[in-house]
C-alpha cells in the first residue's frame, strides 16, 4: 500500500517552474508534458515510447500523456521495486491535476540513447524519489490541468478562469453548467504555453495525499 502524506513533514518549500523546465509534444493524440525528477543525486534521462528524446541540453525523464480518449499515462524514468515511488508520485500529480487516481495508468520508462552527459541509467532510490518530487509533481499537474482549463477557456470565449471548476478530468463553464472532458482539450492544451506558476490547490481539498491507496504497478 502506498501512503504520502502532505507536504509539511518531509518536502521542501515550493518553488516557480520555469517554463524551460518542461517540454510540451503536441499533436493531434492529444497532450504530453515532458519533465524532470530528481532520482538520487542526479538526473537519469529516459525517454517515453514514441518520442525519440529530449533536445539538447534539456534534461526530460518524466512524462505525462492525456490522450484524445481520455487515458491518462504518467511514464518515469526511476525504476519501482516494490517502494511504492510509482504509486506515490500517481497520487501527487492526481491532486493537482484533479483526476481519479484510478485513472493513471504508471509506465516505466527506458533508457535514452541521447543526451548521453546527462546519464543514461535507471534507477531505484527508495523513498526519495518521493521526498525529493513532491513540489514539482504537483506543479506538472497543476501546469497541464491550467493547460487543458486553457483550451477550454478558448473554446467557450470566456477568459474569466473564476467561471470554471474541475473535478475528475472534467472541465465545468459554471455559468451554463457546460461540461468540457480533458479528453476533447487535449490536443488544443498541446498548443498552448506552459504556465510559469500553476496554483495549486489548497491542502484542504486532498483526496489523495496522506491517505493510503492500492498500489499502482506500473507496465
């Protein structure tokens, strides 16, 4: 079983991403956010299938997939041995992107053949791969869910976000009660730039973190 709990204990403050730290692959499958974790005392490159890698100098190991049909993919390049890493980083990112937990399916990742000074390999560092994501987990999903509100915003030609909620990959234009899935934004939120300082959402809110959850095997 896997239990995070909150951040107070065990993470550090949370920082700003800069947009550089992400890598956006766009498409008509749908949106794919490419970022970094740290693994230990470095950065292991890995690459998702389909992708053939990160460009230069841009260090990618993580990747978050929401397709057209609605399939939530979270592809890491840290290896799970039983830890409960996959497990936990799902619960993360399913707060702030305001999905089921259910509904990420957890990939591991495989070496990349570029960017070779970076470093190849794929490893299991036990509870810091928790401890040390915990922040930028939680703003990758905060950035994409602000992409796909983004997309939505277009869409309807309200740029008011105070007029939209989310819950469970479900987009809502409260003035009309219109109903928008993640599914039918993601290829327009592809397009669009990646937020500098997602809000996240607040502790109260948690339905995830600090509870204990089935394990997420990852494929």
């Amino acid at each position: 079983m896997s239990n995070i709990e909150s951040s107070g204990k065990h993470q550090t403050e949370s920082r700003k991403i800069s947009r550089r730290e992400f890598l956006v692959v766009g498409g008509a499958a749908g949106l794919t956010l490419g970022f970094a974790l740290e693994f230990g005392t470095r950065r292991a490159a890995a690459q998702m299938a389909g992708i053939a890698g990160p460009p230069a100098a841009t260090q990618v190991n993580t990747w978050l997939k929401i397709t057209n049909s609605g399939a939530i993919t979270l592809t890491i390049g840290s290896s799970e041995m039983g830890q409960g890493s996959f497990s936990g980083l799902a619960q993360i990112l399913a707060e702030d992107l305001m999905v089921d937990y259910n509904a990420i399916q957890t990939v591991q990742g495989v070496p990349a053949t570029a960017a070779p000074a970076i470093g190849n390999s794929i490893g299991t560092y036990g509870s810091l791969v928790i401890q040390t994501n915990y922040w930028t987990m939680r703003q990758a999903g905060a950035a994409a869910r602000e992409m796909l509100v983004s997309a939505a915003m277009n869409i309807i030609g309200d740029q008011t976000r105070a007029n939209y909620t989310v819950s469970n990959a479900v987009i809502t234009y409260t003035p009309t009660g219109t109903n928008i899935t993640y599914a039918l934004m993601a290829a327009a939120a592809s397009q669009l730039p990646v937020p500098a300082n997602p809000p996240l959402i607040p502790d109260s809110q948690f339905r995830y973190i600090g509870t204990t959850v089935n394990p997420s095997v990852p494929t």
